[in-house]
C-alpha cells in the first residue's frame, strides 16, 4: 500500500519531525548497538530508513547504509545524509552480499503486518551478519501494551507542519491496528492545506516477535535504557554462528 506521507508528501518530514527532535533517541539506540555487540558498531544498515533524520545523528565515524522502499524518501534523506550510500529496496527481499557490524529495523517494523513479512524481514537482517552481528528491531508498540490513543506534534512559522495520529484497533482479534493521520500544512505563502489517510499498521506480541527473530538465526539478548528517552519495547538479538 502506498501513503502520500512517504511519496508526494514526503517533503514535508522536516516540518511534521524535524532532525533536531531524534538526537537523543539515535544516541541510545547506538548504544544498544555497541554495547551488544561488545565493541563499537562501525557499520550499521539501516532498514526502512526513510526521511534519515534518525541516521542523521549517527556521527561521521561510522559507516551508515541507509535503505528504504520509497524513492521520495531517499531523495530527503539524501539531504540529511548527503555522503552515505542509500539503497532503494524492500526489507523483505533486499540483498545487498554485504555484512555490516549491525542491523538497525526502527519504526518501519510497523508497517509488517503478517508473520510471513516478519520473517522475511528478521532473515534479511541475517543475511547481512556475520556472525556475532547485533540486530536490534524497536517496534512502537506490542500488542501487550495497545491502548487507544492519540499523539500530535509538528512545527511553527511559514511553512510549518501539525500532525495528529489517533491509534485505534478495529478488530483486536487480528494482527494489525489503525492510524488515522490528520496533517495540517502550512505553506509559504500562508495557505494552509488538510490531508487525512490511514495508515495499517502490525500489532504482534512479545511471544511471536521474539520466535520469529530466533528462527531467523538470532538468539535475544537482554538490553537496557540508560539515557532519558522512552523506548516503549525494543528486542536485541545477536546472530547465531554455523
């Protein structure tokens, strides 16, 4: 399915999120990182990377493949990122015949909405470890956990970007759950513009995500937040050997 956010929209990321808003995030997430792997993660491979805001604060000592199923978003991180490798490909069948230290799958996991697309996503990570690699996946929320709900943020000035995102489920007894998106965009002549879409999202529990992650040649680690950003739930696994 394809969402205007992440196509003719997409220009509008760094005024619904701006880049200064995931420093603290990207920095608890590199440690997760390199703590489970046990020394510095020198490359890591971003899956669903899309704007790159978060990559965009992963410092210049590192080598940063950034992937990603729509071109447009590409295009925005490219200004975020403008001297690494971006790689335009589907987590689920994407191959590189590369291996990297780590495998980074943030919020795009979300948009995983059957087993089959998660295990066909946890093997693309395998296949771009060696073992000893550290996969970490960090979901928004596990079925555990669901609660309606809504978020907003945004930006100010001319042009300038609100969004809000209810969070319902229409059937709890399946996998996936609704996002309602209203964004509200400011345009430069002061024009003020409306745009509503839903997006499906997955909704797995604990059980099943961290099955899914071992069979695909991982065995879960424990982890632990240090800094003071909240990550609701997040899995970190190293792969197996042969």
């Amino acid at each position: 399915m394809s969402y205007r956010l992440y196509e003719d929209l997409a220009s509008w990321w760094p005024y619904i999120a701006p880049r200064d808003t995931y420093g603290d995030e990207a920095a608890v997430y590199l440690r997760l990182l390199d703590d489970a792997l046990g020394r510095k993660a020198s490359s890591v491979l971003e899956l669903g990377s899309g704007g790159g805001q978060l990559a965009a604060h992963f410092g210049d000592d590192r080598e940063v493949v950034l992937s990603d199923l729509s071109e447009t978003m590409l295009q925005q991180s490219r200004l975020h990122n403008a001297e690494r490798e971006h790689v335009l490909g589907d987590m689920r069948t994407m191959r590189l015949e590369r291996t990297f230290d780590a495998v980074l799958l943030h919020d795009a996991v979300m948009y995983l909405t059957s087993p089959e697309d998660l295990r066909a996503t946890f093997e693309t990570a395998a296949a771009h470890l060696a073992p000893g690699g550290v996969f970490l996946v960090l979901p928004d929320v596990v079925k555990e956990t669901f609660e309606e709900g809504s978020i907003s943020g945004g930006s100010y000035g001319k042009p300038a970007a609100q969004l809000l995102e209810w969070h319902w489920d229409p059937d709890p007894e399946d996998d996936t759950y609704r996002v309602d998106m209203c964004l509200i965009l400011r345009h430069e002549d002061g024009r003020v513009e409306t745009v509503h879409e839903h997006h499906e999202m997955g909704l797995f529990d604990r059980r099943t995500l961290c099955h899914l992650i071992r069979d695909a040649g991982f065995d879960l680690v424990q982890g632990t937040v240090w800094e003071a950003v909240d990550i609701a739930e997040f899995f970190t696994a190293i792969k197996r050997g042969p």
